[in-house]
C-alpha cells in the first residue's frame, strides 16, 4: 500500500497526499477530508519516520552526468539483454546527448552502494528496479541529487521521488477490448513467467475485463517459469494442455512479443493457422519478434520510447529546478497496434 493507491481512491494527485501527510502546505478542506476517507479505507499508515522536505542546496548541472542506477537482480548486461528495454535506453541517450549530457551505468544487488557513486559527480539519478527491504544508504544516495524511479517496479511507498511508468492494467483491458471486438469470445491468456510481475498484472487486468463482458477465459502457465526454460519448450507444454482441453479458443492474450512468436509458430506447426483460425495479441511491440510473424498480429506498445524521454525530461527539470515541490507520477498510455491485416483493410477503405 503506497500514498499511489491513497491517490487514486481519493481522485487526487499523489503530491497532494504528500503534501497532506508531510502538512508541508495546506491542503483545501474537500481534498483533506477524500484524503482521510480513503486513508481510513485502505487502512493505508503512513511511516512514522518521514524523509522530510527535498534538499534545498542542490545546483543545477555541473558534472555533465546522470547515473542510472538498477536495484535488484537485473545487471547492466541483463538491462541490454532484455528484450523491451534496448529501446528505452537508447532513447535515454539521445535526450541526454541532446542535452549535453553523460549516462553512467551501475547496479546494486543488495542494497551496497556501487563503487562508482563515492565520487558524486553526477548531477542526477535515473531509478531502475526495486529491493525489498530498501537500504537506508541506498535511500540517502537518491536523496543526495535529483532521482526519477522509471519503468514500473519501486521502492517507493511513500512517493518521496517522481515516477515514470507504462500502465499494466489499461494493456490487459486493451487486449480484451481488441479480441471481443474481433467476434472472439472464447479465450485465453499465455503467461510464460508466472512470477513476472507486469505479466502477472496484465493477465489479471485481461481477465477482469472479460468477465465482466460474460466471456469465458483460461490463463496457461507452465509448471515451471524458470527463467532458464527457453520459451519455446515452455509454450510446447502449455498448447499442449490447450489442445487437450475440453474448450477451443478463438482469441489468445500473450502477455509479451517474444512469447507471442513461440506461441505463433507453434500453433502453426500443429496445423492451426494464426491469424485465420484463431487470432493473437501480444504485448511491447518489439520489431525483432513482430517482423517474424506473417501475417503479423496485433499489439500493444508500452512506448518505451516515451518513457526513457519522459524521464529524462522530469529529472532535468528537478536538477535545474530544485525548490520544486511536489512529486510527479506519470503513467504514459499504451497503444493498439493493428494486426497486418487490419492496417491492410483499412488502406483498402
């Protein structure tokens, strides 16, 4: 529970709750009062030791650096590996090259400060990740210059720093919305690792919308999500459960693009043709998968692109604009992108 969800049952912004919590500024009496309904209703405690007011020394830039720091598992290889992220963070360059701006990479496992920070000269902190408990020198370091947490996992509960993310719950309801509206009324969700969390959370946001429409829906996860498992072998275990079932399905959700391709050529291999016998949607619109499915399905794209920039724009403005009150949370809409066909269609129109 964070001042986030406080927010969002209020119907106010997440600064403003900051803001009642801290009493740093008044807070008109209506929102006060939505503020302390939905407080009470979420049970929602804020931490008896707060941060307090940002810094009020920190200059504009100076060094020509950001740091982008990765929280947890996920190591400057592992961050160029995946498969959604490249993209983003070439876009974090260009804005930062634009600006005359360095990015320098480093990570922290468990919570120990990287070599790298003793020098401080970065002028601001791109926030990558999260660890559960947070360090406390951790949590000085961003408190030290300018930090934005971006992507989608935090550990930010009390909303201290600005966030960027894309929003999972509007991709599970948009991918819903897309196979309904394609007459598919039987479905299914493809969910390769079970305890990926922004699968997990479009998953469960496809399911909610189907079933308040009266569609029928099954989630496939294999036994095992191990990490390890090529995704090929893990959609071979899960068709072959769909194909053993008592249901056939006539819209399938995967959770993510280069799922979708296994998934794809699967089903093509078993003599059902994607596209024409049942249709797909996937997710993150990742052109190295996308461009080797024909006819192409459709996707959703989180706009990674738009979130590296968005980011580097809001931590710019905190470094050159310190006295700046207030968080920001930004969560940048996904996008439908047609299946080939469709886009085929309506040029014909």
């Amino acid at each position: 529970m964070s001042i986030y969800d406080v927010a969002r049952e209020a119907g106010v912004s997440a600064a403003t709750v900051s803001r009642f919590i801290n009493k740093s500024v008044n807070v008109v009496p209506e929102k006060a009062e939505l503020i302390r309904s939905a407080m009470k209703k979420l049970k929602y405690e804020p931490a008896m030791i707060r941060p307090g007011p940002r810094p009020r020394n920190r200059q504009g830039i100076v060094h020509k650096q950001v740091l982008l720091l990765s929280l947890g598992k996920f190591g400057v290889l592992d961050l160029y590996n995946m498969p959604a992220l490249p993209k983003m963070l070439n876009e974090i360059q260009l804005v930062l090259h634009s600006t005359g701006l360095n990015l320098v990479l480093a990570q922290s496992v468990d919570g120990t400060i990287p070599s790298i920070t003793s020098a401080r000269n970065f002028d601001g902190i791109l926030v990558f990740g999260k660890l559960d408990p947070m360090p406390e020198k951790i949590m000085a370091l961003l408190r030290s210059a300018p930090s934005v947490w971006f992507f989608r996992e935090h550990s930010d509960p009390d909303g201290i720093f600005d966030h960027v993310f894309y929003d999972n719950k509007k991709i599970g309801g948009m991918a819903f919305s897309y196979l309904h509206g394609k007459g598919c009324r039987n479905l299914a969700v493809i969910v390769t690792e079970k305890e990926h969390s922004a699968f997990s959370l479009r998953s469960e946001a496809f399911v909610s919308a189907a079933r308040e429409m009266g569609c029928l829906v099954d989630v496939f996860q294999p036994a095992d999500s191990n990490p390890g498992i090529p995704i090929a072998r893990k959609v071979d275990e899960i068709l072959g459960k769909m194909m053993n079932g008592r249901r056939r399905h006539d819209g399938i959700f995967v959770t993510s693009d280069d799922s979708m391709l296994a998934v794809f050529n699967s089903f093509r291999n078993r003599g059902i043709e994607p596209e024409q016998d049942i249709k797909f949607i996937g997710c993150n619109n990742d052109p190295q998968f996308m461009g080797q499915m024909s006819p192409r399905p459709a996707t959703i794209d989180i706009r990674l692109d738009v979130i590296g920039r968005k980011a580097v724009e809001l931590l710019l403005q905190r470094i050159r604009n310190p006295e700046e009150d207030g968080t920001v949370e930004v969560f940048i809409k996904p996008l439908l992108v047609p299946a080939e066909k469709d886009e085929e269609q309506l040029k014909v129109s």
